[in-house]
C-alpha cells in the first residue's frame, strides 16, 4: 500500500465511519479498485477505525468527562445507568467478535457482492426508519440498548451494511430522540472497536513484517481518517437532528447497485 493510497482509505473510513453508508463497505470498494488485498487491509482497516474512535472522544470529550466522573462514584445515578446501557449494548458484538471472527474475515474478504447487497440493505433500512413515525420516548431504554447493539453486531458481520446507520435506524425506529441516539451510537463503539485494535496490536498485527503495509502508510492513514472522522462526526450530529437520512438512503441504492453490477461483470 503506498502513502496516498492510506491517505485517500484514511479519507474515505473517516467521513464514512459516522455517515451512514458503511465504512467497511467503502473501504471494501476502495481496495478492489486499488488491487489491496489481505492482511494488509485487515490491519490498515482496525488502525482507521481506532482513529475515528479517537475523533469520537475528541467531539465527546465532555460527555465521556462526565460519564467517566459520574461512573467512578460508585453510586447509582444517570451517568452509572447511561454507562450500564453502553455495555449491554456491547454484549452482541462481542459476541460475534469472540466466536465468529474467523467467518467475518471471511466476508470481508468475499468481494463486492456482499458489500453491494448490504449497502441496499442499508438503505432500506435508512429510508423505513425515514418515513415511520413511532411514538417518541424520553431516553433510550435498557431494552432500547440491547436492540441497537444487535442491529450493531450484524453490521459488524456484514461489509457494507452501515454500523451508524443501522444503529440509529433501529433507535428512530424504537421511538428515540435523534439526538439522543445518534450520541449513543457514537459512544457505543468506543470500547469495541479500541479493544479490538488493542488486541491486534498484542499479536504483531500492526508491525510492517506481520501485515506488509509501511509504518508510514499506517500512520498517514491513521492522521487522514481521525482529521476527517472529526469533521464528519460533528457534522452527522446536525443532519440527524434535521432529520436528512433519505439522502443517504439515495446514495447507498445507488452505491449498492453499481456494486453489484461490478461484481457479476
């Protein structure tokens, strides 16, 4: 992988981490147009994705500060609770990530079909969760929290099927406030997603013998995607308060089909 290669994936995981059009789709597209492939995007994919994690406390450094101060009281009060939401939300992804992993490499791995299918599934769901019009509710439930971390855990199986958008989909479609869920699926990903790239790193997964991508390229990918993955989490915040998921609903048919198209050429 060359330095402008990381620097364009690190553009393209950063903006499409928090829009809902799939990263790992994205950077599933990206790779077979550029002829990446193996263990190399598999490690180049954990460190951009630990960068837009680390975007996500940059934008949310004061919420986390007060859940953090909150959680270490020791004592039953809303920060607690909201905490307590967050890893039971976590339970299916990890989950899937300690007995599946081995068959959603493998997917990653399949090729554009998926991706193309997904990205239609995606916007299927984004454009039902658009038009449906549920009862609002106050604050996001237990039982709210553990559906959104199972529509999290699928998107986490399939490239192509948007974590973001499948998580505030499933919350619009449960009848939560837009600004409420799409905060928390922000900070549901967090610990998931760090664990994971924590744990890569434990195995040799990021040194450049193990993966054969550059220290440089991972670095310049890693700058790209948390650079862009700022601007588009703030970004996302202000369009799902305005309520324009549709036109990402839009871009991913379209996305989708092409993707399809490609793969059974």
């Amino acid at each position: 992988m060359e330095v402008w290669e990381a620097v364009v994936l690190g553009i393209v995981q950063g903006l499409t981490e928090f829009l809902p059009v799939s990263s790992s789709g994205h950077l599933q597209i990206f790779n077979t147009l550029f002829g990446l492939q193996g263990e190399e995007n598999l490690t180049f994919a954990v460190a951009v994705h630990a960068a837009t994690v680390c975007s996500t406390i940059v934008v949310f450094r004061e919420e986390l500060a007060r859940l953090v101060r909150g959680f270490f009281r020791f004592r039953r009060n809303a920060e607690t609770i909201y905490v307590g939401k967050i890893l039971l939300s976590m339970i299916p992804v990890a989950v899937v990530g300690f007995f599946f992993k081995d068959h959603v490499e493998a997917l990653f791995a399949s090729g554009l079909l998926v991706v193309g299918i997904s990205l239609l599934v995606t916007a299927a769901l984004l454009s039902f969760a658009y038009y449906a019009r549920p009862r609002q509710k106050t604050e996001i439930s237990f039982r709210d929290a553990f559906v959104i971390g199972l529509a999290q855990a699928c998107a986490a199986i399939l490239p192509g099927l948007s974590r973001s958008g499948s998580t505030i989909a499933t919350g619009l479609l449960l009848g939560d406030r837009k600004e409420e869920i799409a905060k928390f699926s922000f900070l549901m990903v967090l610990i998931p997603i760090l664990g994971e790239a924590l744990l890569d790193a434990l195995k040799g997964g990021f040194s450049p013998s193990e993966s054969g991508i550059s220290t440089l390229a991972l670095a310049a990918g890693f700058v790209a995607a948390f650079i862009s993955g700022f601007l588009a989490c703030r970004w996302m915040l202000d369009l799902v308060k305005k309520g324009k998921l549709i036109y990402f609903a839009v871009y991913c048919a379209l996305v989708g089909t092409a993707s399809v198209i490609y793969s059974l050429l």
